[in-house]
C-alpha cells in the first residue's frame, strides 16, 4: 500500500531544522556518543548484538515502537529532526519507509553512514505475491506495471544472517578501531540464526502438511520460500484490507477442507475475525486452533523489556508452524 500527501510536510519540515540546525552543528562532537537508528524492532535487536559491549559507547534509538507498525506510521517532526542528525540510519527501503530515504537525501551529513536493507539483499529481494483465492488491495491499481517489492525481508533467516554482516561493516566504517569486535560479534550471532534455521529445514523435511493458511494478510513470503512451505491467504502483507469478502472467506474455508489442515493461521496484532469467519464456514471442528504467526511489526515495549528479541521470536514461530505442518 503506497502512502500519500507526506512528501510536501516532510519536506517543509526538513528545510526548517536544516536552517535552524546549522548553529547547533558547530558545536563539539568530541563527548557526544554515536548516533543510531534503526528504523523497527529486527534492525534494532541486530543492532544490539553486534554492538555488544560498545552498547554504552552508542546512542542507539528505535524508530517505529510501541507497538506501532510501519506500514501506518506517520513521522513526526522530532523524527525528521533525530534523522537528519544520526551518525548512522537503518531501514528497510521498501514503500512504508520511503519518507526515511527522502529525509536523508534532504539533509546530507558528512560521514553518516545508511543502510538500507533491500538494497543490501540485492536479488533476494521479492515482488509482492498475489496466490489462488488471495482478494486484491482496491488501494492499488490492477493494471499497474510494476509489482510492488515486498518488505517483510526480516523474516527469512537467511536475510537475517547477511543483514547482521551487512551492519558489522556498516559499523566498522563508522568505529573503525572496533571493527574486529563488530565482526566477531556479528558471526557468534550469525552461528545462532544460521542454528535456528536449521531447525526450520528440519522441521519441514519431517513434515506431513507443506501448506499453511491464514485468514489474513501475509507478510511471511520471505519465512516460507526459504522452506518451500506452500500458503493461502486472505491479503498481501503490504495490504490495508481488514474485511475479507464472501468469495475469500468461502474460497479459504474450502482449502481448509480439501487440503485437511489442522490448523489456521492469523498473525500478530490481529483480531482474528477472518480467521474465524474462515472455520465457521468451513467444515472443521470448532476445536480447530487459531494459531499466531509473528511477524515483528508491532513489537510492543512490554515485549522488549520482558526480554523479547529477534531469536527468541523466530523460535515461536518455529514452534507454532510445527503445530500445522506436523
């Protein structure tokens, strides 16, 4: 879903701390820590990670928290004013973010450092998919010419691995004395992710059930190519839609029955409505679990601070496909 009628107040916006900003430019910077932003919650635990022990040496903010997801997140002037002057900007470059990539082009900073996630995966990077029985977004066209790339790209474990290494550079340009302790930090991380998803290919080779369904929108592209895992689902993950029509309801309620699917699948912060409309009008037992795939864009600060982190999230989803593709 493409977001509209930001680009003219962005921009005031950035020329007005641009004007305003050059007093404070000159002041010393010889105390002040590095500072990093990290656009969500994936790129900030990875950050963290790598960081290690030179946590305390950085300035390390996350963007969109809260519990808020980018898709719907609207800036604000302080963000505008915390990105022009970050030493360092994470972010995934996709449409939801655009806004990120015209502040920084706005306000140049000599030495800051940006990445941009898609851009770093290159050719790993996926158009948005529309399946069988899958209800078009009336917000985009139907005969536009380029398919809108998909962001979800945190949730492949074999795009987590090069995003951490990607950073570990990304922040030795900008502490080079620490670069070595980036790059150790990076692989022990990378050894734990690659670990896990072991387990994910595991998983699948052992399973019965290759398919999934869920009665929402599904940004789990990325999670479910990496492990030929097939899928139905109500939306795209980009999607704006919240009411499933008669013809997708009926369509998933009868995939739930000629493919026996133990169970079906809604996804963080959702109200499971269409899930359920799915099982009424299907013919599976009530009893039939509704199970929650996570999909990291609305991590709440509750989870953080209980100790919720990119793994131990990836591990849930682990957990909870088992219990569908078993």
């Amino acid at each position: 879903m493409k977001k509209i009628g930001f680009v003219t107040i962005i921009f005031a916006l950035l020329m007005m701390f641009v004007a305003c900003g050059s007093d404070s430019e000159k002041k010393t910077t010889a105390d002040k820590k590095i500072s990093i932003i990290a656009a969500i919650y994936p790129q900030y635990d990875w950050l963290q990670n790598v960081l290690g022990k030179r946590a305390d040496a950085v300035d390390l903010k996350l963007l969109v928290k809260g519990g808020m997801d980018l898709h719907s997140y609207k800036p604000s002037a302080q963000d505008i004013a915390t990105i022009a002057g970050a030493d360092m900007v994470v972010y995934v470059g996709g449409e939801s973010d655009k806004w990120i990539e015209d502040a920084l082009a706005a306000t140049p900073k000599s030495g800051r450092v940006e990445v941009k996630m898609m851009q770093a995966l290159g050719d790993r990077v996926k158009e948005e998919e529309v399946v069988e029985g899958m209800q078009a977004d009336p917000a985009e066209p139907a005969d536009a010419e380029d398919a809108e790339n998909d962001e979800h790209v945190w949730l492949s474990l074999k795009n987590a691995e090069m995003l951490v290494k990607n950073l570990a550079e990304a922040l030795s340009k900008l502490d080079t004395a620490y670069s070595a302790e980036y790059h150790m930090n990076a692989a022990l991380y990378i050894a734990k992710i690659s670990g896990l998803d072991a387990q994910y290919r595991a998983m699948v080779e052992s399973a019965t059930h290759k398919v999934i369904l869920v009665g929402d929108r599904f940004p789990f592209r990325y999670l479910v190519d990496d492990y030929n895992i097939n899928y139905y689902a109500a939306f795209v993950g980009c999607s704006a839609e919240s009411e499933a029509s008669f013809e997708t309801v009926a369509f998933l309620a009868g995939k739930m029955d000629s493919l026996a699917l133990p169970a079906i699948f809604t996804i963080d912060g959702s109200n499971g409505k269409i899930a359920r409309a799915i099982l009424d009008a299907s013919k599976k037992s009530k009893e039939t679990p509704v199970l929650t795939l996570n999909s990291m864009q609305s991590v709440t600060d509750e989870q953080v601070k209980a100790g919720v982190d990119y793994l131990s999230i990836m591990r849930e989803n682990l957990e909870v496909l088992k219990k569908a593709i078993k």
